[in-house]
C-alpha cells in the first residue's frame, strides 16, 4: 500500500470519507464513451459525408480514423488508458455495410453484427442513437417534425429500424441499450408557425415508440439552438420533458450543452428524479455555444458528479459523453474527457455528503461554505493514483507518452 494513500485516506477518514469504499464504488459506475469523438462524427456510410444539423467538429489534427477497423482500434488505445466500467455508445451512422448497403430507414441488425461482436470480446455494453443528420433526406433542416411526408416517412421509419438494433444489442449483451433520439429540427428565422411542426413531432415519436421491445430504454434529446438552427428548435426541453411525462418508458435525455448558459443541469438533475425513473446525460462542455468542447474537471462536471453521488442514483442517471474536438489528439480528446468525468465521479465520492446535508437542514451555512472550500485542498490526486493502480491504468502523467507512440506509429501513417 503507497504511503500517499495511506496519508491521503487518513486526512478523509478524519471527516468520515472512506476513500477505500470511494475507490471501489467508482469502478462500478458506467460511463458510455461516444464513438464520434474517434472520427468528428463522420461515420462510416461514406468517407465524404458532410455533417450536418447544426453541430460542428473543429479541426484537422492528422490521423482520423477511416473505417471500423481504424476506429475500433483507436477505442481499443483510448480504453487501455481509461480505467473503470466502460460502454460504446453508437450512431446508426456507424453500420458496417458491405456490398448489401442499404438507406438507413432499411437497417437491420446484421448491419451492426462487428460491432456486437467487437463489444462482445471487450465486455462492454453499447449504447445507441439513430441518425437524423448528415443525409439527403433531411430536407431544410427537419426530419420527424417535416411537412412533407416523404421526408417525416423516411425519418419514422429509421427511427423504428434503430429501436430493433437497440433491442438486437441488449438481447446479444445481455445489458440494456438506451437508444436515443436527438433530432435536429429546427428555423433558422422567426417561425410562422411554432406548434404544427411539435404535433407532428409527437406523432412521429408515437411512431416510433409503438412497439415494446425488452432491454431497450427509450430517450429523447432536447436542444436550445444549432447553427443554421437559430430561431426555433421543434424538440425544446418542455417539448421533450412533456413528451417524458406523458410516455413511460421514455426519458428526457439532457445533455449540459443545450440550455441557456447560466441554466445548470446540475440544477435539473435533482428536479427530473422526482419525476423520472431514469436520467440519461450527455455531459460535455460547451464554450459560448454548444460547441462540444471535451470535458474538462470543471465547476460543473463536479457539481453533476455530486448530484449523481449524493442522491444515491448511479442506477438511475446514466452517464454518456458527448464532445468531438478534431483539434487535438483524437484518443487523447476520449481519455482526457472520459478520466476527467471519472475524477468528477471521485471527487463527489469523497465528500461527506450526509454532513453538508446536515449543515445546510440546521442553517449552519457559514460552516457549510468553509467544508465545501476546504474539500477542494483536499489530498484528492493520491486518491485518483490509487484508483489508477487498482484498475491496472496507468496514472496521470504517465499515459501521454503511449499516445504519443499511437500517433508516431499509427496515426500519421493514416493519409
Ligand atoms: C447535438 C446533440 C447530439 C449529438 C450527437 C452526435 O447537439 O448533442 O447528441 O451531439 O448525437
Ligand atoms: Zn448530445
């Protein structure tokens, strides 16, 4: 046992923080790493798609991944420095097709079979999100909430083709598979008409939803604004939230990107666990805008993390991550981004949570303020180490230099 920890747990013991029991509770905690940071949400459809839908990658740092190959590859380095519990969350825009290459209202399970098996050799479960964006048939910027129904048709049936994946990767996990639904739509300019493109939102969502598929938790994500997409966006938050409400079995999904810079999810997150069963997050971080920065351990990634841990709900909130930065080091982006959530998660382990509680329900705020300061000195990095050793993944500072090897020898041999 390393001296630092041993020091570092006695300074937590002494405000009753087992950082023991820390350690091993964060092993537990999932955390379902997007696939999209690997190839700045290209996909792998067409080695010239366009994103689209008013989100965007920033970037040409060398070295993208190409193909399922490069891509499962690049995850497989990011995870070796990632430790704890581990999920792939999936785009439809990631079916591996061969010769049978079908629209993506056709998808089958088949077209994901290398990803099930890819999963299944690493023991992890996958996550999943139809694709409404970057394809010809989102027409002006709308797919299930389109008046032309040609268009909305399209979209519905995708959005039923991806639940049955969903349902094909539980069954074949033998672990759930949210399937999320984050559509785009949205005006560029002040609407003529807000409500008919929402009824015909719920509708299609109707649509979709219909059929009871075991193993599968539905969400829907809600959005403020893209770019291109200033003026409305038909899927808001009381849109969705409403939605929730009203159709059990499917959450509102809140990614911390999409609301009013001084709104907080960390604020909402208490508020949805009144109401809802399940919180499925995608944490990111935005910059000015829902600009999709990685994560970094800052104020709100902690305050999320303690929202999670002190209302005892790491079964109820399920956490993704959701960010694509083609600036830099692409696999560095996934294992900053994933550790950081995960330093988060500790942090909140290691507060005393049931005392604050107390401080706060007898109005003794002054001392409040002090041990909520005062935690931030705390010896949390030795802590951090001890997990690393415990999970066989190398600590901070010492992971760059694999990296570094990856982009030597792999990366930039990709051109
Ligand atoms: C867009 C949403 C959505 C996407 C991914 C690629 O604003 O956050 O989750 O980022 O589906
Ligand atoms: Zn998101």
């Amino acid at each position: 046992m390393n001296t630092n920890f041993q020091s570092a747990s006695q300074r937590y013991a002494a405000i009753g923080v087992d950082a023991t029991d820390a350690i091993s509770r964060l092993g537990e905690i999932p955390i379902s790493i997007h696939c999209w940071q690997g190839d700045d949400v290209t996909g792998l459809e067409s080695p010239d798609a366009v994103l689209s839908g008013g989100i965007q990658a920033t970037g040409d740092y060398p070295g993208k991944a190409r193909n399922f190959e490069e891509l499962t590859a690049d995850f497989d380095k990011a995870c070796s420095l990632i430790p704890g519990k581990k999920r792939i969350n999936l785009h439809a825009s990631y079916s591996v097709m061969g010769d049978d290459a079908v629209d993506r209202d056709a998808l089958e399970p088949k077209h994901f079979e290398a990803w099930v098996d890819y999963a299944k050799s690493r023991g992890i479960g996958i996550d999943f999100n139809p694709t409404f964006f970057s394809h010809a048939m989102v027409k002006d910027g709308l797919t299930l909430s389109s008046p032309d129904d040609e268009v909305r048709s399209f979209w519905i049936r995708h959005g039923i083709a991806c639940r049955r994946i969903a349902a094909y990767f539980a069954q074949e996990l033998q672990t759930h598979c949210l399937c999320n639904v984050w559509i785009p739509d949205g005006l560029k300019d002040v609407p003529a008409d807000r409500l008919a493109p929402r009824l015909r939102l719920r509708d299609s969502l109707d649509q979709i939803f219909d059929e009871d598929l075991d193993g599968v938790i539905d969400c829907v994500e809600s959005k403020v604004f893209g770019i291109g997409l200033e003026a409305y966006t038909v899927g808001s938050n009381e849109f969705y939230t409403g939605y929730a409400a009203t159709h059990p079995g499917v959450y509102n999904l809140m990614d911390n990107g999409h609301y009013h810079p001084t709104e907080m999810v960390s604020d909402k997150i208490s508020a949805m666990l009144c109401y809802f069963e399940k919180l499925p997050l995608h944490v990111t971080r935005p910059v000015r805008w829902d600009s999709d920065h990685v994560v970094r351990l800052d104020d709100e990634t902690k305050e999320i993390a303690i929202e999670i841990i002190r209302n005892d709900a790491t079964d109820r909130v399920l956490i993704g991550l959701d960010f694509f930065d083609a600036s830099i080091n692409r696999v560095a982006a996934w294992v900053i981004g994933t550790r950081n959530m995960q330093k988060a998660l500790l942090y909140a382990l290691l507060m005393p949570h049931q005392e604050l509680a107390a401080m706060q329900d007898e109005y003794r705020f002054t001392e409040l303020f002090i041990l909520q300061e005062e935690l931030k000195t705390m010896p949390f990095g030795d802590i951090w180490d001890a997990y690393c050793d415990a999970q066989q993944t190398p600590r901070d500072g010492q992971w760059y230099a694999a990296i570094k090897e990856y982009e030597q020898t792999v990366l930039c041999e990709r051109n």
